[in-house]
C-alpha cells in the first residue's frame, strides 16, 4: 500500500471522551490546590516554604508550597503529555480580553489576579468537559 493511499488513523471518539477525563480530573485537582491564595504564586513554576523558586525539572516537586497555574497541573498529574494537553485547555480558556498575552504562564504572572486564575481553571475544566461530550 502506497503512503498516499493510507488513511490517516482517528481514535474512536469514546477513547477521545476517556483521555479529556482524565484531563478533566488533572485540572479539578490542580483547581483544588490553587483555590487556596496561599497556595498561588507568581514567576516561577513553584516556591518552596521559604519562598524560593523550585525548578521542577531539577528539583523534587513534592517541595512546592506555592505554585503558578502551571505549576499546579505538574504537581496534579503523572504524565507529561497530560500536562501539555491540560494546558492547552487553560490557554482556550484564557479571556480574549487578556491584554498581553494568550500564554498561560504570562497570564498568571502579568495580568491575573489568584481569584482570575481560579476563574480560569473553571472555564478550562468546563471546555473539556464540553469536549468530552462529543
């Protein structure tokens, strides 16, 4: 079979609807966290309990007391792809009034107060489950 014959693969939409789940679960757990104010932070993926800025890549997570929004979802999920995709569904979710940015790392550190951010887990949380009802 010639490569321009081939049909290109789609998952069925019932395993689509079981992965945003999963997604959804991801950004209702890391929504828990960052609810609470103290738990939020600015600049860096996370803070310990001195305030110093962990970098999640070198450092264990599990020493973050604070995090961004971004930061939550490393810290409420196993998997980087998750992450990714979790993500994805907060940068939609990001009000088009944003002035600066459609980045959600920008977003949190520039422009959004902790309740805009709680606000924007919700719309995120409430476009995946939209999503998954497909």
């Amino acid at each position: 079979m010639s490569t321009s014959s081939r049909r290109k693969f789609v998952a069925p939409k019932t395993i689509r609807a079981c992965k945003l789940r999963n997604i959804v679960a991801i950004l209702k757990r890391a929504r828990k966290t960052i609810s609470k104010r103290e738990a939020w932070t600015t600049g860096h993926l996370g803070r310990d309990a001195f305030g110093t800025p962990i970098d999640f890549q070198n450092e264990v997570r599990s020493r973050a007391c604070s995090a961004c929004a971004i930061g939550h979802v490393y810290l409420a999920s196993d998997n980087e792809n998750k992450v990714s995709t979790a993500v994805g569904c907060l940068t939609r979710a990001i009000p088009k009034e944003a002035i600066h940015t459609k980045y959600v790392g920008s977003y949190n550190d520039n422009e959004a107060s902790h309740e805009m951010i709680v606000q924007l887990f919700d719309k995120a949380i409430e476009l995946a489950e939209s999503e998954g009802k497909i």
